[in-house]
C-alpha cells in the first residue's frame, strides 16, 4: 500500500528485532535470525507472483496464499536486510536487494568498507550481481544552522541518554577514549527495554554522559560538517544514504515532528549530491 502511496519510492527494511519489541509483550526473541531468514524468502515469494503460492519452511507454512494487491508499476518493492555484520550481510547478499546498516554505531568507514566486500562475495556465491545490491548506509545525526544550537543541542539530555542506551556496541565509545556508564558489554538490541528505566535511573545515567559522547556516536554539526562527516562512507561504497536529525525532535518535545528540521537535512543532501555526482 505505501509503495503505491509514493508511485513506487519505497523500500522494505527487515531487521532480526530487538529485545524491547519481544520481552514487554510476553514473546520470546526466539531464533530471531530464523524468522528473518524466513520472513525474505516468504515476503519476496509473495511479491514476485499473482497467483496462490506455497511454502513449507522450519517455522511458516503457506497453502495457496496469495497477496491481493500487486507491485506499484509490476515491479516489487525494493526490500533490504538491516542489521550488522553477520547473518544479515548473508541474507543481504544471498537473498535481499541489500542492505542498510546505521553509522557511526556500527563501525568506522574502514570497517563499512570490509563489510562491503564481505556482502558482494555472499551475492557472487549464490550467482548474484553484486552490483545491482543497495548499500545503504544509515546516518542519524544532530544537525543545525550554527555552532551555537549544535552545543544546545548536544547538551540535551534525550540526546545524552541516546548515546548511551542506543549503541549496537561501544565501540564508538571506545574509539573516542569515553566509557558508557550502562556497561562495558553494552548492546541496545539485546539490553535496552526502555519502559524498564524510570525517569529517575535514565537521568543518572545522562549525568554521566558527556556531550563529547554525542559527538562520538552520532553525525553532528552543521549542514556543511555534516556532510563532510558523511563522506567517508560514502567514499567506502555506501550507493544509498539515509539522514535523519533528531535536533529538531529535542528542540519541540514533539517526537512525531519529522518536518521540523527538514531543512538542515535537505541542505546535508544537497552538499553530499555536489560533492557525489
């Protein structure tokens, strides 16, 4: 339905799943890479055909099921696996369109270079093109019109307490000489049930967290640094870049704002466009 919605711009992120969407609603994060894996090949099965399809697989079963609504324009949505390095690279590789994963949390340019490589020998094993793979490469950021409502910004507890909670590792963490008060063997994925934490506890968590902290874990700036922090992975091979600002989300309270700081951003796309022609 939103394929059709945008006239065919749309892609299908599909991801393991993370504790705090299991464990508060009494479901068990069993074989999460299981169901993932499942979950591409039954998705793209009933995609690629109007006719009543069937499927005997470990955890589903299909008998003549049939998706009623076909692709915007006969061509399935574009569907890719979100994830790190591992399992989702194969199934990127093996049976997706691609892949997209969130930076800087989840690694360095370098880093995002060598899963690169890793993910086209997965597509060129299973008789794949490569080529054809999306490679998206997920930036949120802090991004404002000065310097001035950058440090504002950073200070922020909600974005303090991000830095914390909302780290596949601590990795960036490390990198920048810093240690996360929630735990040396941190993973949001695996740890983080927000409705958990009381007001009380997150704060004395925030308390502990420098700005310095924002910076290392997020793209943080101004249009024109922004883009410039951006470019390294796009010099390693990203084909795709996903932008979003959480400024404006702190600067309003207002969570469901996505308008707000539109403009910064388009400003970052503009300068990466200019300098990726």
């Amino acid at each position: 339905s939103v394929q059709h919605y945008a006239e065919g711009r749309f892609f299908l992120a599909l991801g393991a799943g993370e504790s705090k969407q299991f464990t508060p609603y009494g479901l068990s994060r069993d074989r999460p890479f299981g169901h993932l894996e499942e979950a591409i090949k039954i998705i793209r099965l009933l995609w690629e055909n109007n006719e009543p399809v069937s499927y005997d697989g470990p955890i589903w079963k299909l008998r003549n099921a049939i998706l009623g609504l076909p692709p915007y324009g006969g061509k399935a949505p574009t569907q890719i696996v979100a994830g790190g390095p591992g399992k989702a690279l194969r199934f990127a590789g093996e049976l997706s369109d691609g892949w997209i994963c969130y930076f800087p949390g989840s690694g360095t340019p370098e880093q995002f270079a060598e899963q690169i490589t890793t993910l086209r020998g997965h597509a060129e094993r299973a008789g794949r093109d490569p080529d054809a793979l999306v490679i998206m490469a997920g930036f949120p950021c802090v991004i404002a019109d000065t310097d001035a409502q950058v440090e504002e910004f950073i200070n922020n507890p909600a974005l303090r307490w991000d830095a914390a909670a909302m780290q596949p590792n601590n990795d960036c963490w490390e990198r920048a000489g810093l240690t996360n008060p929630l735990g040396e063997g941190w993973s949001y994925a695996r740890d983080l049930i927000p409705m958990d934490w009381s007001r009380e506890d997150a704060l004395k968590i925030v308390d502990q967290v420098p700005p310095e902290a924002v910076r290392a874990t997020r793209i943080v700036g101004t249009p024109t640094q922004a883009a410039e922090q951006i470019q390294p992975w796009l010099d390693a091979g990203a084909t795709h870049a996903f932008i979003g600002n959480y400024a404006p989300l702190v600067a309003s309270g207002d969570w469901g704002d996505t308008e707000g700081g539109k403009d910064p951003v388009l400003r970052t796309i503009e300068l990466s466009r200019a300098n990726n022609p």
